[in-house]
C-alpha cells in the first residue's frame, strides 16, 4: 500500500489512479479511497475518505468515525478511518 506523500504538498492528480473524486466544489474536494490503495500520511493506516481543502476556515459534523488531520503549506486533509 502507497502512503500518500505530502512532504511537498498534495496534488490529488498524483493518486488519481486509486482515488474516486466524489465532490468538487472549487476550494474542497471529497475523494474515497475504495480499493485502500493508499495509506494515510498521519499513521499510515488505510483511509476510507480524504477532505481537502484550500479554505481558510471549515466546519464540520460528527464524523462518527476515527479521522487523522495533515497539512501542507496551501491545502488541509482530513481523512476518515
């Protein structure tokens, strides 16, 4: 399983062979991972959901789930186990 690396940011194009793009909404993107291709860069488990997002500020619900957070220097990811 391949770790996403955001050592030098995250282009979601880069893992576009195993991630399904689920929404778009210009400065957030909802990805799944269905095939657990590739593992979470926080504790290098597979991930189920990856949120991510060039907005300043997010809300979100309960997520009703474990989830890890990571950061490039332009994006936010929130993945979901």
């Amino acid at each position: 399983m391949e770790q996403l690396d955001i050592s030098d940011g995250f282009d979601m194009h880069d893992y576009r062979h195993g991630l399904k793009l689920l929404r778009d909404d210009r400065e957030t993107k909802q990805l799944a991972n269905p095939d657990e291709k590739f593992a979470c860069p926080a504790c290098g488990e597979p991930f189920e959901r990856l949120f991510v997002s060039e907005k300043r500020t997010n809300s979100f619900g309960d997520p009703g789930t474990a989830f890890c957070l990571a950061r490039t220097d332009e994006k936010f990811l929130l993945l979901t186990h």
